[in-house]
C-alpha cells in the first residue's frame, strides 16, 4: 500500500511541476509584437495656378487719311493735288455769306456753332468765300497771275487742283472791321477770336504767319480750314501746320 501510495504522491508532484513549468514557459513565452501601422494622411498639395497676366489692351494707333480728296483729313498743296473732276456733297451754308456759299455738310454745321459762339463774344462773322470748283479755282488764280504775275499769284492764292476750296471744307471769312480779305484781318478783334476759338469746332488757320516756306501760301488769317474737332484741337496745340503737323 505505501508503495501505491508513494507512487501516486510522485506521479502528483510530477504533475504539478509540469503544469508549473507548463505555466512558466506561457506566460515567459516570446510575444510576437503587432506592428500598428498608423495611416498618415498624405497632405494634398493643390496645384499652384498662376493668374496668367491680363492683356494689355491692344490700342489701335489710328490712322488718318490724307491722301484721299474725299477725307476731311486730305492734305492739300502744290505737291499734293486734288483730282480736277473731284466735286464733294456740298449745302447751302446757314450763316451770313456773300453769293450763297456751299460746304461739305460736316463742315456747315460746325461752322455754324463757330459763328453762333462768335457771336455771343460780340463778333458777326460772314463767309466771302466757301466750296470753288477746279475751274472757277482756275478762273481766280489767273486773275491774280495777270493782275500781280506768276510770282505773286503763287504767293497770293493756291494754283488749280491746289486749292482746299475745292474739297468744300475750307472759308474764307469776314467781319465789319475794314480788313476784309487783308492781313490786318489778324490783328482785329475777329480774326484774335478765331485764332483762339476756332479749333474747337474743328477748323484750323491753314497759312499762318512766318510759315510761308512750308505751306507755299502767303500769311492768310482770313482762310480757315475744317479738319474735325479731334485733330483741330492736336493741330492747334502743336502750334504747327498741317505739313509739319502731318510730317510731308
């Protein structure tokens, strides 16, 4: 019986050091570790736009026709002729005027602003001369050619086809002042008006004073050429004439 039992107390104590040393190796066993990936957010990095640069605006330069007879514009002398058979749209002008003068339409009604704003300065103005055709330019230039001769004709007056009467857009104009026709037209109360006044209805003084050598026409301050308003006005303030203005 004691051997039973010794038997049965070892197999007992046997088995409690397997289950001790069972319990040692779990809980002294390597643990695997788990790797915890943690995600990061990949920032997203928005595409840099660059405002692409506004367009300058692309101003037209324009350009200003002086070469056709039709043009308000046209620049007319002895080296630049009108064509003889050349004849504009013409009216009967609406201001005080000897024989029934004619111009271009645009012309007659700025004149007619010109001569209500003279008036209100105290100044009546009168139109002598207005729109001449290539023959009667032609009849008055040999006139002054056998009355003064060649020389002074062509001082005096535009030849045939060199005359801006002819494109209607040009007068020739008066006041009750005695100077009718004549330089002293200049220095009176009228002719100091238009010098100062008239480019803002669009005419200019075609042949002023000490410019003789480059207009080809003696000092005229009686004879008044429509141009427009916008390029009276940068005529006027370049103080030069429509040659140089014009660079021929």
């Amino acid at each position: 019986m004691d051997k039973i039992r010794n038997k049965v107390i070892a197999i007992v104590v046997l088995g409690v050091f397997i289950c001790a040393g069972l319990v040692f190796l779990y809980f002294n066993r390597p643990v695997k570790k788990e790797t915890i990936i943690i995600e990061t957010p990949t920032p997203t990095i928005e595409p840099v736009v660059t405002p692409e640069a506004s367009a300058e605006p692309v101003v037209e330069e324009v350009k200003i026709d002086i070469t056709s007879d039709s043009s308000i514009n046209r620049l007319v002398n002895k080296s630049n002729m009108i064509s003889e058979s050349y004849v504009p749209e013409l009216i009967s002008l609406n201001v005080s005027n000897d024989d029934n003068q004619q111009l271009r339409p645009e012309a007659a009604s700025q004149l007619e602003e010109m001569f209500n704003a003279a008036k209100e300065a105290g100044i009546n103005l009168n139109v002598v001369s207005g729109y001449r055709s290539y023959k009667q330019q032609k009849s008055l230039w040999y006139t002054y050619e056998e009355k003064y001769g060649r020389k002074v004709a062509n001082r005096m007056d535009a030849t045939p086809g060199a005359s801006e009467h002819q494109l209607g857009l040009a007068v020739d104009l008066s006041a009750n002042d005695g100077c009718k026709l004549k330089q002293c037209f200049g220095s009176g109360k009228a002719g100091k008006w238009l010098s100062e006044n008239s480019y803002k209805y669009g005419f200019i003084m075609r042949y002023p004073k000490g410019k003789e050598s480059i207009t080809g026409v003696m000092y005229n301050p009686w004879h008044y050429r429509f141009i427009g308003i916008e390029e009276a006005k940068k005529v006027f303030e370049s103080n030069l004439t429509l040659e140089e203005f014009y660079q021929q």
